[in-house]
C-alpha cells in the first residue's frame, strides 16, 4: 500500500501510530491523509495533509435539500 485516506484526523492519528509501530515511516514509506483539519494534524511529524470540512455549508445545504424534498422535488446529492 502506497497510500491510506482516513475519514478524519483522528483516524489518520492512529493510523500514524500504527505505522510507527510497524516501523513503516509515514512520509516516506506511505502517504496519509486526514479529513476536518483537526488543529493537532499540524504538530504531527510530518504535518499531516488534511482537508477543511465547512460544517456551516454542509448544514446549509442539508436544509435546502431537505425543504427541496419535502416539496416534492427530486434533490440531486452532491
């Protein structure tokens, strides 16, 4: 495996942990990456790639697809 995308930070923390167990360097030996850009993933060695997650947009969204269902539209996931 060249590559792991975790679903969060958290999950790419303990994936980090694991690959130090297993002496397999992140970075170097493997790419991994997060999801929410938890305030820690800078810190971790090396700074873990992650992805800023707008929880405001994603609620707007769900409302306006959920007002668009209950209209009787068909609402299209993005």
């Amino acid at each position: 495996m060249e590559a792991m995308i975790c679903a969060n930070d958290v999950m790419a923390k303990t994936a980090y942990q694991e690959c130090t167990r297993r002496g397999i360097i992140v970075g170097r030996d493997i790419a991994i990456t997060g999801y929410d850009d938890w305030e820690l993933a800078k810190t971790m060695n090396p700074p873990l790639t992650t992805v800023l997650q707008n929880a405001f947009d994603m609620g707007y969204m769900a409302m306006i697809g959920a007002a668009e269902l209950c209209k009787g539209k068909n609402v299209i996931p993005l």
